[in-house]
C-alpha cells in the first residue's frame, strides 16, 4: 500500500491517512509525555506555527513503547500537549512503532534511511519524518531537534512551491 493512503485514527477517533494532506509537507513523530526529549512538543508547535501558512503540517503519533512514557489515553494525552505546550497540531491515536504489532505506517516508514544510511527501528521518542509532497521521505533521529539546520533546510525544501 501507498504511505499516503495507509489508514491511521486521529486522538478524537476519526479517520484520516496522509493523503488527507495531500500538497502538503507533513512532518511525522512518535511523540510521549513523559520523555526527556517531551520538550521537543514546544519545537514541534513552533514549527507548525512558523510554517503551516506555508504548508507544513505537523503529525503526532503517541506511543508507549519506550519505557511506557507514554501510558495515558486519548483525553490525557490531549490535554497534556494543549495545556502544557499549546500544541495545536494534529495528534492521532496511540499505535506502535516497532515490533510485532507496529502500525503500517511506521512498517514503510523505518525503511527510510537516516542521514547516515541507517533505516529500521525507531530507536526511542520523537523520532522525525518529513514526507515532502512529492511522497519523499526523510528521517531524523530522536535527538536531533526539530529546529535543528538540517530539520529547517528540509522543511523548506518539502514545501509546495
């Protein structure tokens, strides 16, 4: 199946997949509440903010696999990223990333290859993907912040022209 027409669930239950943002750059993040990294939330709205005018979109997949730093449900995760970091951009339900029971989404996305040509698992929280509207992929490690140089030259490269 294509990425953009794997089906995913939004935190409130509806329907969606990335073709829903079609002509649109989306940047793709398996995101939790009680990480060290959680800051990166504050980065990830920034960047929303800075550039959804321009056509980014940012998409937070909540995941409880690392170290269950992540164990709310859909209302406690919500509540936390609006009241604690302003979040405004989409979050989905809470799916896997690696293993047995990952979601296909994250099946196709951790054969990206990273900047150094590493693909497969998703090594912990906040592990960044940005699908260009051209259907390119690229990968960001965890620690690599989301205003980072290369994250920004990225993002402005994927945006519709």
């Amino acid at each position: 199946m294509e990425l953009r027409e794997i089906p995913f669930t939004t935190i409130n239950g509806e329907p969606a997949s990335l073709a829903d943002y079609e002509g649109r750059a989306v940047l793709v993040v398996n995101v939790a509440s009680k990480c060290g990294l959680t800051p990166q939330y504050s980065k990830l709205e920034a960047l929303q903010q800075r550039y959804e005018d321009r056509g980014l979109t940012v998409l937070g997949f909540p995941c409880n696999q690392f170290m269950n730093q992540e164990p709310g449900d859909a209302e406690t995760i919500a509540t936390f990223c609006s009241a604690t970091y302003g979040v405004t951009f989409p979050l989905m339900e809470k799916i896997k990333v690696n293993g047995r029971n990952k979601h296909p989404l994250y099946e196709q996305l951790r054969e990206v290859p990273d900047a150094d040509g590493k693909a497969g698992r998703i090594k912990w929280n906040f592990e960044k993907f940005l699908v260009a509207p051209d259907g390119s992929v690229s990968r960001f490690r965890p620690t690599t912040e989301p205003d980072d140089p290369a994250v920004i030259a990225a993002i402005e490269a994927a945006l519709p022209r």
